[in-house]
C-alpha cells in the first residue's frame, strides 16, 4: 500500500517535470544508463576507436531498412531537442522517434536535410522537436520512448558519437529571407525574437515606404513565421534591396515585365475528381488538403483478400503475405467517403488471393540459393536467383494463395456497407508474371488481359449497379502499346497497339451486349526523364517535362524519343492527355480518361511541388476526368502543399478553367493557369525558374486577393496573406515559386 500510494503520487509529478538537465544516450564506450539496445539487422561496436571524440564511438553497419534502434526505460517528452555527432554518408539514412506503448511514430527525418555531413570527420546535428526537418512541423504528441537510426534501400555504414537529448535550444535571432511578391509585397522569414523596425527597402536605389506589416504562422509549422511588408509603391523593373538587422541585406533583379491575358468568358468546366491521392492518411488529411478522391490501389491489393483482409505484396516486398495496409475495404470505403472523398476500389481479377497474414512464397528451406532475402525475415527471399532468373520449378500457388474468382468477387462487392463510386479491374495486371510472378508467372496477353477485365467488369456492374469502371490501369508508356508476350502480340491484333485495341474490344462488347462496361480509359502515367541526379540540370529537365502531358511539340527528353516503340502518330512527343482523348474519340467515344497513378519523381523537393502545381493546372486545362497521386504525399511537404494550394481548407480554384494566352512560349519555365466560380477568378502562377520573374496579365480583375503560396526563398509551409491588386501592375513570382490568388 505504501508502495502504491508512492507511485500515485510520483506520476503526475514526474509527467510535469521539465527536464532540468540533458539527457545523455551515449558518451563513450557503452549505453547510457536507462537504455537498451533494439537495433535490428546491424553490427554495431559501442567502442570503435577508428573514428571518435573522447574516448571512442559507435561504429554500426546495417541492412538495408536496418537500424541503429535505442529504447529508454521512460520517455524522452520532456526534451526540447536531440543533438549527435555524426560521420557517413547522409544519404544513406533517415532517423525518426518511435512511442512503443502507444505506437507513436515521427515524421522520417533524412540525414540529408543537415547540410555538411561527411564521411571523413564529425558534423554535431541539432534537431528542435518544435520543427523536425524537412517540414518544420512539431514532434507534436506521444509517449516518445525509442530513436532509430535506419538505413535506407542501399544499406549504410557509419559512426555516430555524443548522441543526447537536450533540455533547450538555443535560437538565434535571424533574418532568414526575404523576397518580393505580387504588386507590392515584401515576405521576410525570420527565426527567434528580431526587430522588424530595422527591414528597409530600396527601389532603384529610392527609400519605398512601408504601409503595412502582417505577421503569419502557418498552420503545422507554427514556429515558422513570415512578415509581410507591403510598400507604399508598386514593384517596376529594376533592383531591388531590402536590408535587416545590422548586417542582413537581400537583393534582387526584378525583370522586364511579361505579358499575358486571361479570358475570363472563355471557360470550360474542370472535372472536379482530378485532385485525388491514394491512401490518403486520414479524414482531416482529406480535408485540409481538399482531396476530391482516393484511390485503394497499387500493386498490394492485387492479392487482397476481403474476407480476411490479408495481401501480398507480391515482386515489392519478398512476396510475404500480411494483414491489408488499409485495414479492411469497407470500413475504408465509409471513412474515406465519410470524410467527402469519392472512392476508387481495386478489384483483384487474378486467380489467387493472399490466404493469411504470415505466408511468404520462397522460403529459403525450399529455395536455398536466392539472390535477396527479407532483412526482417531471413527465410523469404526474393525468388530470384544471382544472376537474375526466377528460381525453379515456380511456387505452388496454394502456399500463400487461396483461389479467387468473379463469384467470390460479386459475393464481397454485393455485401459491402459503403458503396465505391469506381471500381479498377485490378492493377497493372499487363506485368503480374513480374509483379505477382509466383500466382501468374506467364506473361500476360491481349487476350488474357481483356477477358479478366470484361469478366470482373461484368461482376462487378452486377454486384454494384451504379459503380464505374475504370481499367486497364497500364503501368506506363510502354505498356500502352504492348503487352508482357512482346510484339508478336501486337501483330496477332492486326498490328494494333494495345490501348487502341482495347478500347475497340470494349466498344465492340458494348455493341454485343448493349451494356457500356468501361467507364474510364485508365492509365498509370510517370514521367520517364531520368532526373534522379537531382541537380540544377535535373530540376530543370523535371520542370519543363509537364508539356508531355499536352504539348504536340515537346519531344520527349528520354528512351521514348530515343527508341519510338509504337505506331502512334508524333511518337516521339507524348502528348498525353490529348493523345487518350484522340484515341477514345476514335475507338470508344463517350469513355472518361483518369490517371490512375502519377508522381513528380521528387516527393521531398520544391521542383517535385511545383511540378505537382503545374500538373494539376494542366489537368484541369485539358480536361482530365479523374487522376490520383501516387501516393499519400505528406501533407506537409511539397506535394502535399501543391494540393492545399489549389484546394486546402475550403478554398478551391475554380470549377471552370479561364482560357490563358501568354505573349511568349514560356511554358518550360514557367505556368499561369485561371479558374473561375461564382464570379470570383482564381489563378496559379508557377515560376519554374530560379530567379523572380514580373507579369502583366490583362483582364484580372484589380481589388482584394486571398493568397497563398510556397517554394522560392521562403521555403515551403502553408504560407497566406490577403493582398490588393492594382490596376496595370506589375506581379512578381519569385523563383521556384507557386503563388494561388483568389478574389474576395
Ligand atoms: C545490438 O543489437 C544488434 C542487433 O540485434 C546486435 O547485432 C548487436 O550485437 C547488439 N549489440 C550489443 C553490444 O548488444
Ligand atoms: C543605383 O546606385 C548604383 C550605385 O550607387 C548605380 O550604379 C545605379 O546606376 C543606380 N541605379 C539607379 C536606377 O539609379
Ligand atoms: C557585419 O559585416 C562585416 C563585413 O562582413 C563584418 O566584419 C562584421 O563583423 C559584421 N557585423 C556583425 C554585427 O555581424
Ligand atoms: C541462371 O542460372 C540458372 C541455374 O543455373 C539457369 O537455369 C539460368 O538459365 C541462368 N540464367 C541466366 C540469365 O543466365
Ligand atoms: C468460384 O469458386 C467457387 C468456389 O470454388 C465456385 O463455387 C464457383 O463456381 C466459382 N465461380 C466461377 C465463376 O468459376
Ligand atoms: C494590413 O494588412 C492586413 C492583411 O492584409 C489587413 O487585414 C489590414 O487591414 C491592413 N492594415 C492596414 C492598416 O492597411
Ligand atoms: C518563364 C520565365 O519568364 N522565366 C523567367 C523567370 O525569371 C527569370 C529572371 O527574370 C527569367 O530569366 C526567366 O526567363
């Protein structure tokens, strides 16, 4: 009893406790005292003396995914910060903090976004728990208990020393940016407590005054703040100096002035469902970011199993079979609608389905000799041999797989609660016999194609009578136009390609049953540059390749121009959207096109957000019916950012799209898409280039704009202010910058 009641006294106190002094996780040659080793996959020396400050280091190697894990017998809330000295390779690992009694977990925060780092000598890394890079948003809440250090898909060897949590942090007060924007603002971004009063600012070498200063902190990354000074003056062409502090100046060249119009009665309707994710995170995701629909897609749910809700996921992850990454489809269905999303559903048209949540299809006991095996599970492996060729003789199905047909399939879809609005016949199902290799190791055909997705089709319209369909979901450019079998394929179809053909099959079944089966023509679209280096040529390629998706004239800048496979008129360009659009006017009219998948190709990058700005423009320019990111892009990254830009928080670009005519082709550096509803014009302004460029676009109409914007020199968070625009003004984007304006 006396014990008991200790401890009922002791708790809260100790939850109130701020921690009064560092807490130390490793010095020199051993744990600290409280903490245990959880790491997984990794040899690790808690005495190396190779690499050291004090006395010695720790030394870790780990698989790929493997990590680097310390668990603290108690929680680490109290902390304001987290500090190590750290030498490798950043790129080659990621940290986050885990809660493992309430299966709390952090953001993933890569080594790389702490400038520095090298393998040859220490960098101390700080982390402030009020803003976790990249994004700057909170630690936010948990029973933080346990760090891991894990190594990405290449594995990572590295030495870490003096790792600690810390009581404060020290921010020192600085001018962090400051850049112009629109007809007359100044946005300055600043860090810790400093003096605004000291920011002027020279036009052409004149003193402007400054009518007005506004002070914002975005939502999600509220220790970030931006101040918006607005001038007395508009903004013309010339230099442009702001000075802070005692010794902080920016400068800038703000360019010739470039025109434009927008045509306002010009307008044709933007489908609403072109702003959709897959696997969105949750009701508020949806919601913040005015996701319109979601999408249960990818190639996980080929194998999902409804009446267990077990997948596998096949070629992606050892061929394990586990319990469905979205819980179960229904329950899905009614959150995701609940939050107002529409919702896509996969329908699995293979033979097999997963039949539990622990099988894997090449277990080392039986296939000794593979190439890979699970870091986590060391008897699944890869089913593929060193040099490349699937181990022999394939898998029997029935050890992960239970049979599945249209039966079963009607069965399910018939006794759902929440209704999908669209069903996909399965996903990219052209490369199961890569994909799925252990259920369908024959390259599937034309013929095979079509016949599931009119058998599946068929179930699912009895199943669900008001569901669209949308098939066949092609993973990407090459499989528009051949199937796995090769070209011998092409030429048993009377030399068709294969969307061609297919949607002339899905006409002529309409024809013989007078039943449309295919509501959308589906694809899958990546871009297929190569701008994995990432660097300035890179970003550039990355943002001027959004013409594939519209522009005749933009021969595309990778094998497809180099190797044209295809019998597509202009098959060197891609062209995409008018290109479907054209094919279906052809061989199936009245079938809606969607992008079932699309990424930017750098999730973590301003140039992959401004890309994703500029698709989504794009999209509704050119009259996509439906299109669904891949996938879940974090809320509070670019990509996440690029979808708050046009739709966050209620309010939305307009459901018309305004005609834009500009006086230059800029369309490689640059994008101005209008929209308009109820009246009141919306625009996206998208610099893809690296210094500011200034607009004059005729027809917009002057008074009050509610604006947002991320990118450019102020980074990326939920940026907004309210602005007034003046008649016969100059607008300035900054570089790397997307600006959303919308009338009050
Ligand atoms: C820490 O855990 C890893 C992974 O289980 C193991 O390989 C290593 O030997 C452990 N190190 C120590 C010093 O206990
Ligand atoms: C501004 O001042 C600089 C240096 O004093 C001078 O070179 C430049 O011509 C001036 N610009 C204008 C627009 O007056
Ligand atoms: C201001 O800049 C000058 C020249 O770069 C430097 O010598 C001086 O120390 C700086 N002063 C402050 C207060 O940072
Ligand atoms: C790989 O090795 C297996 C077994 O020795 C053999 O059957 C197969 O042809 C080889 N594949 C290649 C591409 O050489
Ligand atoms: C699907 O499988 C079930 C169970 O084996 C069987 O009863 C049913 O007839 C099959 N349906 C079709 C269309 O083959
Ligand atoms: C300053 O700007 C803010 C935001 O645009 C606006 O709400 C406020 O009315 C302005 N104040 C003045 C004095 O113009
Ligand atoms: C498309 C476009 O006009 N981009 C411009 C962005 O701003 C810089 C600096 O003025 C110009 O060089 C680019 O051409």
């Amino acid at each position: 009893m006396h014990s008991r009641l200790r401890a009922a006294l002791l708790a809260p106190i100790l939850l109130a406790w701020a921690a009064s002094a560092d807490l130390d996780v490793y010095v020199d040659g051993a744990l600290a005292s409280g903490w245990e080793n959880w790491s997984w996959s990794t040899t690790i020396n808690f005495a190396a003396t190779d690499l050291y400050s004090g006395l010695s280091s720790i030394s870790a190697t780990s698989d790929a995914w493997a990590a680097l894990s310390l668990k603290l017998e108690g929680f680490f809330n109290a902390y304001a910060g987290f500090s190590f000295d750290f030498a490798g390779d950043p790129s080659a690992l990621q940290l986050y903090f885990q809660g493992t009694t309430d299966n709390a977990q952090s953001a993933q925060i890569p080594l790389s976004a702490f400038p520095g780092i090298t393998s040859t000598k220490f960098t101390t890394v700080v982390i402030d728990f009020n803003a976790l890079p990249p994004s700057g948003a909170a630690l936010g809440s948990g029973a933080w208990d346990r760090l891991n250090f894990q190594a990405l898909a290449n594995g990572a060897t590295y030495h870490i020393d003096n790792i600690k949590f810390l009581t404060s942090i020290t921010i020192e007060p600085l001018f962090l940016s400051a850049e112009p924007i629109g007809n007359d603002l100044i946005a300055v971004t600043t860090q810790g407590n400093v003096d605004l009063s000291t920011v002027k600012v020279k036009l052409n070498n004149a003193t402007v005054a400054i009518s007005n200063t506004t002070t914002y902190s975005p939502v999600d990354t509220p220790s970030k703040t931006i101040t918006y000074f607005t001038l007395a003056k508009s903004f013309t062409a010339g230099s442009l100096a702001i000075t802070a502090g005692t010794n902080t100046s920016f400068t800038y060249t703000l360019p010739a002035v470039r025109y434009g119009t927008i045509n306002v009665p010009n307008t044709k309707p933007i489908s609403p469902y072109i702003y959709g994710v897959n696997w969105p995170t949750s009701a508020s995701y949806i919601q913040h970011l005015g996701v319109t629909i979601s999408r249960w897609g990818g190639n996980a749910v080929t194998a999902y199993n409804p009446f267990g809700d077990f997948t596998n996921a096949g070629n992606d992850w050892y061929f394990e079979n586990r319990v469905s990454d979205g819980g179960k489809a229904d329950d899905w269905l009614g959150w995701v609608s609940g939050a107002g999303s529409k919702t896509v559903l996969t329908v699995p048209a293979l033979d097999w389905v997963s039949k539990d949540s622990t099988s894997y299809s090449f277990p080392k006991s039986i296939y000794p000799d593979q190439a890979k095996f699970d870091p986590y599970n060391a008897d699944a492996g890869n089913g593929l041999l060193a040099n490349g060729s699937w181990v022999s003789p394939p898998p029997d199905p029935s050890r992960v797989y239970t049979p599945w047909n249209t039966t079963l399939a009607k069965k399910w879809l018939s006794g759902l609660v929440h209704k999908p609005d669209i069903v996909n016949i399965d996903n990219e199902i052209e490369i199961a016999s890569n994909t799925h290799q252990d259920m369908h190791p024959i390259p599937m055909s034309y013929d095979e194609e079509l016949s599931r997705v009119i058998k599946f089709a068929t179930a699912a319209k009895e199943a669900l009578p008001n569901v669209k369909v949308a098939a066949p979901s092609s993973c990407s450019w090459w499989f528009y136009w051949t199937s796995s079998v090769g070209y011998s394929d092409n030429t048993a179809h009377n030399n068709m390609d294969f969307l061609p053909w297919f949607l002339q099959q899905m006409k002529a079944k309409e024809t013989a049953i007078g039943k449309r089966l295919l509501d959308y023509l589906d694809i899958h679209y990546y871009f297929q540059p190569d701008t994995s280096a990432n660097d300035a040529a890179a970003k550039a390629l990355r943002l001027r390749m959004t013409r594939s998706l519209w522009d005749p004239g933009y021969v595309d800048e990778s094998w497809v121009s180099d190797n044209p496979q295809n019998h597509q008129p202009n098959n060197k360009a891609v062209w995409l959207i008018p290109r479907m659009q054209q094919l279906i006017a052809q061989y199936y009219p009245g079938t809606k096109l969607s992008i079932g998948e699309w990424a930017s190709t750098a999730d973590g990058d301003v140039t992959g957000g401004l890309v994703t700005a500029d698709s989504l423009g794009i999209f509704g320019r050119y009259g996509v019916d439906g299109a669904t990111y891949w996938a879940t892009p974090d809320e509070k990254g670019p990509i996440g950012l690029a979808y708050w830009l046009y739709r966050g928080y209620g309010t939305y670009f307009g459901s018309n799209s305004v005609q834009v005519n500009m006086a230059d082709n800029i369309e490689s550096t640059f994008g101005l898409y209008a929209g308009v509803d109820g009246g009141k014009v919306s625009l996206v302004f998208i610099n893809k280039s690296t210094a500011p460029m200034a607009f004059y676009i005729s027809n917009v109409p002057t008074g009050k704009y509610f604006v947002r914007h991320f990118g450019g020199a102020s980074g990326n968070a939920k940026w907004q202010t309210t602005t007034v625009l003046k008649a016969n003004t100059y607008t300035v984007i900054p570089a790397y910058t997307a600006i959303f304006m919308k009338q009050v």
